[in-house]
C-alpha cells in the first residue's frame, strides 16, 4: 500500500506528520510499555485468547506505532499486522520486527476486503480521531470483521469529555489533537456501528499517568 492516503481528512495528514517528526523518540520512549502494566497485559491476552478460539482470520492491530503490541500477539499464536497512519513509524516497526507485516493506512478507511479479519485492536489510536469521524472508523471495524469477531479500544478516559492540542512534543514542532471521551460515549458509538459492548474496564492512572485508562471489549453479532 502507498505511504500517501489520497482523499484523506486533514486531521489524518496533521497526525500523520506528527508522528513522522516523533516516531525516534516516541519509539524509544514507548518500547514496550505494556510490559509494566500487568491489567493491561492481562487484557490484550484475554483478546487474543478470543480471537484464537473464535478462527484463524487474522487481526489488525490499528495505530501499530512501533509494533510491539503487534509483536506481543503474534508470539501468543495471533495471526496479527500492523496498521499505522505514519509512514516512518511503520518504517521502525518493519526494521525492529522485520517477520511481521505493517503497511501504511486509516481506521477511516482500511484497505481490506469485507468480512476478513478476526479482530481489531486499536490502543490509544481513536484518540486522535474527531468526534464527526469516529463513526466512520467503527463502520470500518464493523465492515472488515467476520461475524463474531472482536474489537478491543484503549483510549485515556474521565468523567467529562475534553479535547487537546498539542504543538509541540520530544522538542519536535507538531500539530496533534487528542480526544477524551468516557466509556459511554464510546460504547454508543459501538452499538450504533453494530458492534455489540461486551466488557469495560475503567483503571486509575498508572505512575506518571494523568487520567484514567478506559478498555472496552466488543463483538460484531453473527
């Protein structure tokens, strides 16, 4: 697939060459940050014991970043690849993990058939997603899995909705906007894209964290 998405909202060039100018950093920074936060741990291993019971149709991990999250399910059996909006962060999650697929793409619009893949897994990636597009991407997640199939979000959380933007970051000039959203809010954007809640996890903030860390687990009926 090409690093360019033609026809792409501006949001997704503005987040796309951000983390172009931070991916060094931002990969060093977050190796494996997983690997000091058992609950979290704990929860991408509960997915990927879904998805494996479920089939053998694949996952795609959405906002790959560095792809040690990617790296993570393959080794527990996940037939797994990495889907990321930066073309240099798929550069360093191909040089570090060179037997595992990441290609350039959006949760807005994937390049994958209907009704291919086993499960989505998208941590911290909805975040930088707008409120009027987010519909969109879970009508994407809805459109690509199989009946059955399993999504599980991570994303910052509260008890109030906010937005932030940042323009600078790791001493590089930047242009990126987070959301935060509660788990209600995120979960009826689910229901209305067809993907029914299952299980929600609401944890306090972890060490130097500043909020809450929400995960909700969801299924496509069929």
């Amino acid at each position: 697939m090409s690093s360019e998405i033609p026809g792409s909202p501006d949001f997704l060039h503005a987040t796309r060459s951000s983390y172009d100018a931070i991916a060094r950093p931002y990969s060093e920074q977050f190796a494996d940050w997983l690997g000091d936060r058992p609950l979290d741990l704990a929860l991408v291993h509960g997915f990927a014991e879904l998805v494996r019971s479920a089939g053998t149709a694949p996952v795609a991990d959405v906002g790959s970043g560095p792809g040690h999250v990617t790296a993570r399910l393959d080794a527990l059996g996940v037939p797994v690849f990495g889907v990321d909006v930066s073309p240099r962060m798929v550069a360093l999650a191909r040089e570090t993990h060179p037997a595992l697929r990441f290609h350039v793409g959006s949760m807005t619009a994937l390049d994958l058939p209907d009704e291919t893949l086993g499960g989505i897994l998208a941590l911290y990636s909805i975040i930088h997603v707008p409120d009027d597009h987010l519909p969109t991407a879970f009508a994407e997640f809805h459109r690509v899995l199989v009946p059955g199939g399993h999504v599980l979000l991570g994303f910052q959380s509260g008890e109030e909705e906010g937005h932030l933007h940042l323009t600078e970051r790791f001493e590089q000039q930047i242009s990126l906007d987070y959301y935060w959203r509660t788990p209600d809010a995120v979960a009826e954007q689910l229901a209305k894209a067809g993907l029914r809640l299952h299980a929600r996890v609401l944890r306090e903030p972890y060490e130097d964290e500043t909020r809450p860390r929400a995960y909700l687990l969801a299924r496509k009926d069929g």
